[in-house]
C-alpha cells in the first residue's frame, strides 16, 4: 500500500529532476573534441606577413585564448571591443584564426576595428578550421602553456565569460 | 497528353528537390564512389544546423565538410578512416547512429528497459489485479439479502 502510493511519486520526482536539469542548458552547444588535448599539429602562414609560415610549436610556452574570427562574421563585432580591453590592459594573449576570410578584406576590418592579436593564423578555406572542429566564428579556445586545450567557447565572448571562465584557466595553464 | 505533361514535369520535379541541390557538383570518379558519399553524407550530422545530416545543410562548414569528404575519398581513404577523423574533431556527435558502447549503451538499451521493466510492471500488476479480483467475482451475490 504505501509502495503503492510511494512509486508514482518517486517516479515524479525522477522524472522532475531529469527535465529540471535539461533546463537551461543549451544543446546547440556541442563539448569540445579537443578538450584537455593538445591543439591539433599545423603549419600555415600569417595573415599579416603574407608568406610567413606560423606552426603549433610556435605558439608553445605561453597561455593564450585562440580567437576564431572573420571580416564577415557579425557576432565577432560583439566580442572584439572585449577581447581589446582585455589586452591592453595586459590580462590576456590574444592569437587569431582568420577564417574563411579575404586577406584584404581581414586587413582592413582589423584596421578599423583594432587589432589586439599577437599573432595572427591565416585560414583561407576553413581547412584548419576543420582540424580545431570549428563549426562557425567567432569560437575561441583557452589553450595553457603546454599547447592543451583547456576551455571552449563557442559564440561571442562576453566580460562575463572572460572573467568567469578564461581568465582563470590562462592563470592555471600559466605552470 | 496526360502522359506528355507528366514527363514534362519530371525534370522540374528532380531540378526542384532540395536534396539534389545541396550537393555541390563534385568530380566523382564512378558512380560507385558517387553512392559511398551519397551514403556517408546522409548518416553524418551538420555540426551547425544540428538536426540536418551534411547531405541537406546548406552552412559553410558543412560544405567544406563535404569537400573534406570527397578529397579525402579520392585519396583512397575507407568510409571508417572518413568516420574516425571527423569524430576526432567533431566528437560522436557528428554520428547519427552513435557507436554501440560505452556511454552511448544507456542511448541504445534504454528503450528495451523499458519495454522490459514496463513490461514485468504490467504484467505483476495484472497478475495482482487478477488474484484480488478472484474471490470477489467468486462470492454469489448474498442469498440472504432482503429484496
């Protein structure tokens, strides 16, 4: 009798607290494959010394938030005011992904708009993209001394996200 | 006539349907390479529009997925090998049918669960519905009753 009474209500409450904790949470988001991996193995060039070859051992010794962005990209016009406060003030290395991109049309949105990277990786059509599992831009990624990809962000970063979840892991990834 | 005008239409019809469009005009080099890919692409996910498999997607990078595919097919790589390196970079979710183990056993044992578990639920309940019913259906109707 009382397992009678008791089971729908566990069951309820099973039920309650599997759709409460689907709540909020956003499935387009997909976890990183890369997540606590090393950045995949590239060699490509530079975006603003045409030519110039950049590869992953380059970018080795210090932490860095690798930014996704393009001239096209709209929601990177969000982020990228943020991600400039955050450098000059010192907080952050800052490495960009051109993607998809026209080098002239990536120059001169970077004159416009500033231009906070420290280095900049030239990816003309998305093939290296595909290697990072890029699904659009802006995606950034919290990469630590030793090249591990530590947190990804898909989407614009806000100062909120900044402060929360990547300043810390850059700190952490500083050993 | 009738049959003039439908074969007319025809053509429209496959100009038409949006699947065909989404394939960009790639080089195959024989029309068994054609269907390897016309498969493969229809059980990989888009990794942006999520709930359209690579073959419909019209996204960026679901085109350069396909490109990716294609190159990497005339290269002589397997459908597995094709299979492996997007899952590396794109996690199992690209899989529309996700690998047979680990964390995705609960995904495909589930709903037998709950067929079974359901099943002996309902089965008790009726053996147990069936047990108290017996003596009640059993007892006549009480012969000293006043009409």
């Amino acid at each position: 009798m009382i397992m009678r009474l008791f089971l729908p209500l566990a069951l309820f409450f099973a039920l309650a607290v599997l759709l409460w904790s689907g709540l909020g949470k956003d499935p387009s988001i997909l976890p990183s494959a890369l997540l606590d991996k090393p950045i995949p193995q590239f060699s490509s060039t530079k975006l603003r010394q045409p030519g110039e070859p950049i590869d992953s051992q380059a970018l080795l010794g210090e932490p860095y938030l690798l930014n996704v962005f393009a001239s096209w990209c709209r929601s990177c016009l969000i982020e990228h005011p943020v991600l400039d406060a955050y450098v000059k003030r010192g907080q952050l290395k800052l490495v960009g992904l051109n993607y998809r991109d026209e080098r002239e049309a990536a120059l001169s949105w970077l004159q416009f708009h500033g231009d906070p990277y420290a280095e900049i990786i030239w990816d003309p059509d998305g093939r290296l993209g595909i290697d990072f599992g890029i699904t659009g831009a802006p995606e950034s990624f919290v990469v630590d001394a030793q090249g591990i990809v530590r947190y990804k962000i898909v989407g614009p970063v806000s100062p909120e996200i900044m402060e929360k979840e990547i300043l810390p892991r850059l700190r952490e990834g500083a050993g | 006539m009738r049959k003039l005008l439908i074969a007319c239409l025809i053509p429209f019809m496959v100009l038409f349907s949006t699947a065909l469009w989404a394939i960009d005009p790639l080089p195959f080099a024989d029309g068994e390479q054609e269907e390897r890919f016309r498969v493969l692409v229809a059980e990989l996910r888009c990794v942006q529009c999520q709930n359209q498999n690579l073959a419909d997607s019209d996204a960026l990078i679901a085109k350069d997925l396909r490109k990716e595919i294609f190159e990497q097919m005339q290269a002589g790589r397997s459908d597995d090998e094709i299979v492996d390196f997007l899952v590396e970079r794109y996690g199992e979710f690209v899989l529309y049918r996700p690998a047979f183990s680990g964390k995705n056993l609960l995904l495909w044992l589930g709903p037998l669960l709950i067929v079974v578990f359901g099943g002996i639920g309902v089965a008790v309940h009726l053996r147990r519905r069936a047990a108290n019913s017996q003596p009640a259906a059993a007892a006549p109707i009480a012969e000293d009753i006043d009409w």
